[in-house]
C-alpha cells in the first residue's frame, strides 16, 4: 500500500467536505476487509442523500444525524449493496428520518445462476458478512435517476463484489461502492461475489468518462480510468498465475491459494482461497478449466 493511502486516515464521525454538495463521514468500523472504515456520503444541500449508511452503529447514526444542519433534511437512503459494513444502518436511519431506503433488491438479488446454484448447496458468503435483513423500500434498477432540488444520482448495476450491487452516477462523479478501490482490489467471494460480472461492471464503468470515483473505503480515486486498467490488468495476472499453476496438476482453490499468495498472512488465506475460486468459476465458464466432480469451493479443478 503507497503512502497516500497509508495518509488516508480521517477522524470518524466528522463530515468533510469533498466538494460542494458531497460530504463524507468515516463509520468507526476499522477491519483488514474495511480498511479505516466504510465510507457514507452525505449529497446535497437541502434534502439530502445518505448513500451508504454503513454498520449498525449508533455513534455513527449520531454522527450522520449531527451533520444534518437545521435547513437540511434526509430525504433518500441509498445503499449500493447489502454487506454488514455497508446496509444495516440504513433501517435505523429511516426510522429517524422517515427517509425511504432505495436499493437494487434484497441479499440473493442480482445474483448469476451459477451463483444462486452455488448457493443452493449451501455456500455462504465471506468477507464482510451479508446484510440477511436488508429489504430496500424503493428497488432500483440500471439506468434509474434518482433525484432531489439540487441533485441527480444515476443508478448503475455494477454486479460482482456482490450481485445487488449498484453505483451512483453523479455528472462526471461516480460513487462505486466496493467495486472500486484504492487501497485494494475488491473482494470477489462466490456466491456473493461473481469474477465474470465484476469483470465486466469494470468495462462497463470503463466505457464512460469519469473525474472522480468516491469508494465505499478509502481515500477518493482521481484517476478512475487507470484504476480500472489496473483493477482488470490485475485479475488477468491472476488468471494468468492460477492457470500456470495448474499445469502442475490438478487442485483446488485452497491449494491454489498457498501456492499464489505466498505472502499473505495465514488469517487471510481463506479470503484468497474465495478469490481464486471465483477465478476458477469464470474459468469454467470459459471453458479453461473443469471441476472433478461437482461445482463446489472443495472442488478439484483441472486444465481442460
């Protein structure tokens, strides 16, 4: 990690102007998967937008409620995906403020059939733990505006990090949630989590002309477009790395992962080993590679 993301490090609870109409607020929430914690936006000048309420913390809904001064309001809650650092306050926050919650759908919503399938045996998500409860009042959809007097966020289904992921489009501003990140690459854990859709939200976000990304963690991204490249230049690496690997043999993710990240701490490994399972899923797909047996995060996999 570069020292200007190591310089990232604001005080949580306090609202910082990004500029004008975009404050953010870090929740206290500070985790290897969060990093200083999860980023919520405040839009607006007079009926505001939260997007991102965060972790259910009530310092941190103090925190959203005081920076609301007395000619402002909140009008919409927007959520870009229902992981437990990203959602759950989102409920409390309505109940103070009677503002709706908008979202692309509840927990399996967005999700790829291989992924439901996955699911359906019983797989469950990593990482950041799933938001079970969440359930938006407003669902949203790709292309949707959402508005205010002195706003517009357009709606962009950026499914892969999670399947109900979205991204809100503000002119040449995106909030990208967790799909992008400075600090890291994003985390693609199956079921939740699907490579061959993260991949391509990445062209997707790609293919237009941003100024600015504002993550769901770390600092803001002011060269959008490099950070894509890399992001999918880094993914093709390791494609390119667990394909290599498995001219040795046949293995499974778990295997591949030890082999692969050879350097990263043992209490991280079996997030690596979703990551290179998602890699083996899109392989499949791809006709690379082949489970032994049945599709599953045990699975052996081989080179076809």
């Amino acid at each position: 990690m570069d020292a200007q993301m190591m310089a990232f490090n604001p005080e949580p609870g306090v609202a910082v102007e990004l500029e004008p109409k975009v404050r953010r607020i870090l929740a206290p929430n500070p985790s290897p998967m969060t990093f200083r914690g999860t980023n919520t936006y405040l839009i607006g000048s007079t009926a505001l937008a939260v997007i991102d309420p965060g972790p259910d913390n009530a310092s941190h809904l103090e925190a959203i409620l005081a920076a609301v001064t007395p000619n402002q309001h909140i009008s919409h809650i927007c959520v870009t995906h229902a992981h437990l650092d990203h959602s759950p306050l989102a409920a409390a926050l309505s109940d103070q403020t009677g503002a709706p919650i908008f979202g692309f759908g509840g927990p399996s919503a967005g999700r790829s059939e291989v992924m439901q399938a996955l699911a359906d045996t019983g797989l469950a998500g990593g990482g950041e733990g799933v938001d079970a409860g969440f359930d938006p009042h407003k669902l949203v959809a790709d292309g949707d505006v959402i508005s205010g007097p002195d706003w517009e966020l357009e709606v962009i289904h950026t499914p892969g990090h999670f399947g109900n992921h979205i991204a809100f489009a503000m002119r040449d501003i995106c909030f990208v949630g967790d799909h992008v990140m400075g600090w890291a690459s994003s985390l693609v854990s199956p079921p939740d989590g699907d490579l061959t859709d993260f991949m391509a939200s990445c062209v997707k976000l790609r293919a237009r002309d941003w100024r600015v990304f504002h993550a769901g963690h770390g600092p803001a991204i002011e060269s959008p477009a490099a950070r894509l490249d890399w992001l999918m230049a880094h993914r093709r690496s390791r494609e390119g790395e667990i394909l290599l690997a498995l001219r040795e043999g046949p293995a499974s993710a778990e295997v591949l992962a030890a082999m692969i990240y050879k350097e990263t701490p043992a209490a991280l490994l079996p997030a690596a080993a979703r990551n290179v399972f998602a890699h083996l899923v899109d392989l499949q797909g791809k006709s690379r590679v082949s489970a032994v047996g049945d599709l599953c995060a045990d699975a052996v996999f081989e080179l076809q």
